[in-house]
C-alpha cells in the first residue's frame, strides 16, 4: 500500500493517460524520485508543478476531495509559481505568531528541530507534503492558505480533518 497522495496522483495520471513515472522524471529531473513520491514526500515545488501539469488545485490532490460540479470552484488559477514559494514562509511566520507559538514549539509538535523550521521560515528548505499537512493541522489553517492559495475551501481541509482523525 502507497502513500494515500500517491495513490491519488496515480489516479490523476491515469485518467489523463500519463505515466506517473514519466510525470516524476519531468517534475524531478528524475524517475528514480517515484520511491519518495510513493511514500507522499513530495516537496511544494514539486507540488506546484504537478497542479499545473495535471490541471489540478492542491487541495484536490492533498485531500482528494472531489467536489461535484456544481460545487466546484474555479480552481484555473493563473500565478507565477516562484512567487507562490516566497509566500510559505510569511505565511507560516504570521501564523506561528497568530498563535503565539515558537519555532520551538512548531518543532517540537512536528518531531523536528527549531533549525529546520527556522530554514522553511528563511526559505532555504520547505517541509515535504506530508509535513506540510501536518502543519496545516498544528496550525488550523489550509495547505492552499499555507501555500498562498486564494482558493481555500474549508470543506475540503474539513475533509482532510475528519480522515486524519480516523486514522
């Protein structure tokens, strides 16, 4: 059994007729990536790339929540994904100070060190999608408000919420 982000890209590139191998080989640079992909360590670049190559917003293949049509929002958002990156780490550091918590603290909750959540915060790393939705729910905010997303649909983060809880 694969990570359940992985499991929901295999089903996005099967229905579009892609390779998710091929898909990792162009996204990374190397197919070789798959073994840490099946295992949901994706980065948010890598992320970002896959959204637009696969037509698809964050939520959708963080969550898997699929909205029928009537309930779907536009999610054909046009930005420059370097951009997007440089918003993670203001975002994360108004969040810890929205909840009054210290690098220390984040740190301690996601079982890593102050060092790393200090290099997310000044931009030199960024924690894989696995840590991300973990911060999410740390912090009580969406991976696409995370991410800088203006698309934030807290039916789908709701979603998320309940799964994790039954797990």
């Amino acid at each position: 059994m694969y990570h359940p982000i992985y499991e929901k890209l295999s089903l996005e590139c099967k229905k579009r007729g892609i390779s998710i191998t091929a898909l990792c080989a162009e996204i990374t640079g190397s197919s070789g990536n798959l073994v840490t992909w099946k295992k949901g360590k994706i980065y948010s670049n890598d992320l970002l790339a896959i959204k637009d190559k696969l037509n698809i917003s964050v939520d959708d293949i963080l969550i898997g929540y699929n909205p029928s049509s009537s309930e779907r929002l536009d999610t054909a958002i046009d930005f420059d994904s370097n951009i997007k990156l440089l918003k993670f780490p203001e975002n994360l550091q108004n969040l810890l100070a929205e909840h009054e918590m210290t690098q220390q603290e984040l740190a301690n909750l996601l079982g890593t060190t102050q060092a790393t959540v200090n290099r997310w915060l000044k931009g030199i790393n960024e924690p894989d999608l696995s840590m991300l939705l973990e911060i999410c729910l740390y912090l009580d905010e969406t991976p696409n408000a995370l991410l800088g997303y203006d698309d934030i649909t807290e039916k789908q983060f709701s979603a998320y919420r309940q799964i994790r809880k039954t797990k």
